[in-house]
C-alpha cells in the first residue's frame, strides 16, 4: 500500500503551488488519510472500476482510488491543482499512467474519454447538486457512488415525501439513483477547516424510469411544484396546463388529488401526472 497525503504534504504543496483556498471555488482539503480509504472502501472502488473524482484538489481522495480503481478520471477546474496532481501520484509512486486529469469545469463536460463506472468526490460545495444531477444523467455506466457534501445539502438530496428539507433535488435524483445517507464527516479533517458540517451520500443507480422525454416533462412538472412548495397542486401546474381547472384535470386523471401539495408527492406520482400530461 502507498501512502497516502498527510496534513504537512497538504499545506507544503499547495505553498509551492501558490494555492490559497479559496470559498469561491469550494476549495476544503481532506487532510486524513483514514477518511480517504473509508470513503472509498464505502464507494466499493474495486479493479475493475473506472473511477470519476469531481474537483481531485491536491489529490487526497484520489490517492486513495489509485490504490483501488482499475484507472482514475479526475476532473479539476483549478490550473494549478490539475497540474500538479499527477506529480503527487508519481512521487507516491503510483503509476500515473492510470490517471486522466481533465482540467475543466465540470459543469461543462458532456463526455469522458472511458466510460465511469463510480464516482467518488469531495463536491465544490457551491455545485454539488447540479454536479452530481449532471452526471447521474450524462453517464448511464455510473453504477453508484459516494459524494460529500454540506450536511444540510445531504439531508436534502436523501429526504423523502413530507419532510421539511425534501424538495426538487430529492425527487430529481431518484428518477437515476436510490440515495442513502452515510455518515457524517467531522470538519476538523479538513484544511481550510470549514464553518458547516459535511456528509456522505452513497447512491445506486436503478432500472430507468423512463425515456429522455418522459424525464423532462416530469422534471418540469418536479419545477414547477417546488417553485411554489406551499401551493396545491391544481395551482402549481396551472401554468403548465392551460389554466387551474385543466390542471385539476389532469392530476385527477393520473389518480391523484388536486388538492395535494408537491411536497406528499413522491417520483412515481410525477411520472404519473408527466405520463397523462404528454398523452
Ligand atoms: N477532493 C479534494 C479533497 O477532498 O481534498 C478537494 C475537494 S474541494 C471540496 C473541491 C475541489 O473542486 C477543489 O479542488 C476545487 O478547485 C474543485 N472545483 C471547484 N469547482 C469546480 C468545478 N466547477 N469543476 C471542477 N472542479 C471544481
């Protein structure tokens, strides 16, 4: 087993580099080495997998999917940071050969040189959900994965109906994935240490819930109900449906009550609404 990055390697790499992190760009370093192989024991990274890291930083958690992953996609906005990252691996003498290193942001990718079979990130905090909704939906062979994200951002993506925290990310991430909670991360294995709390979330993609234009139209309909979260149903879709009346119709046919609001409602009832709405 190589050794992974310490605390001291952290701050003297990113001095030599001139990187001072920054909010902007999420920069919170794992500084522990044990959280690191944690995380990707818990993402189940085995040999055979292609492993996706979103925002590698100085290489913390990548490190440790080298000593597991088959080869290592890692997509880092930052100059600096990507080419850097595989120096570090060198000098802890993995075989760089297995790291791709794209340095980009990766709201803009729409594809990757292989195809990912797990990702494993630390997510830039101020991206996280369209982040992770982006490559749920672009990258059908991510077969699951474990993020970290901000606590309250993690609450929210694994709440179920009728939970004051469950909303469009909740939703829009089961049409790809079943999503659970795993475990807190306490802030102190950070560098910067940060002022909120993180957590992970594992998630394990599913059977389709439909095709592409099935999925947008229950997205929209997803919008629309949450843009508006207090609001019936029958008003929250007006717009959509010509008006209250045709949206009450519409949801009655797709056996659900008018009256209801978008927050008791869970995937399949969207789809259901979706599915009559395009008939
Ligand atoms: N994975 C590292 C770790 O755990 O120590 C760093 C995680 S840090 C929370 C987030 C990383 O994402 C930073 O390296 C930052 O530069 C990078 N980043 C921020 N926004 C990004 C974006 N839009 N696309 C790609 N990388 C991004």
């Amino acid at each position: 087993m190589n050794n992974l990055l310490g605390a001291a390697e952290i701050r003297e790499i990113a001095e030599r580099i001139g990187v001072r992190p920054t909010k902007k760009l999420g920069q919170n370093f794992v500084v522990d080495a044990n959280t690191c192989r944690k995380i990707v024991k818990n993402a189940d990274v085995g040999i055979d997998d292609v492993a996706l890291e979103i925002g590698p930083g100085l290489g913390s958690l990548t490190l440790a999917m080298l000593e597991s992953a088959k080869e290592v996609i890692a997509i880092e906005i930052d100059d600096r940071l990507a080419a850097e990252l595989p120096l570090t691996a060198i000098r802890h003498g993995f075989d760089a050969s297995k790291l791709t290193i794209i340095n980009q942001d990766a709201m803009g990718i729409s594809e990757l040189p292989t195809d990912p079979t797990v990702l494993v990130a630390n997510l830039p905090y101020n991206v996280s959900v369209p982040v992770l909704l982006r490559f749920l939906e672009l990258f059908p062979t991510l077969r699951s994965g474990v993020v970290m994200v901000q606590s309250e951002v993690a609450d929210r993506l694994v709440a179920r109906p009728n939970n004051k925290v469950y909303g469009s990310p909740s939703v829009k991430a089961t049409w790809w994935a079943d999503l659970t909670s795993a475990g807190t991360v306490s802030r102190s294995i950070f560098w910067p240490v940060p002022n909120v709390d993180s957590s992970l979330v594992r998630f394990v993609r599913h059977q389709s819930a439909g095709d592409e234009e099935l999925r947008k139209t229950t997205f929209k309909i997803i919008d629309a109900a949450f843009s508006q979260r207090r609001k019936m149903m029958r008003a929250a879709l007006s717009d959509l449906c010509g008006g209250s009346a045709g949206a009450s119709a519409i949801i009655e046919a797709s056996g659900i009550d008018p009256t209801i609001r978008g927050e008791a409602l869970e995937l399949a009832d969207f789809i259901k609404i979706a599915i009559t709405l395009s008939k």
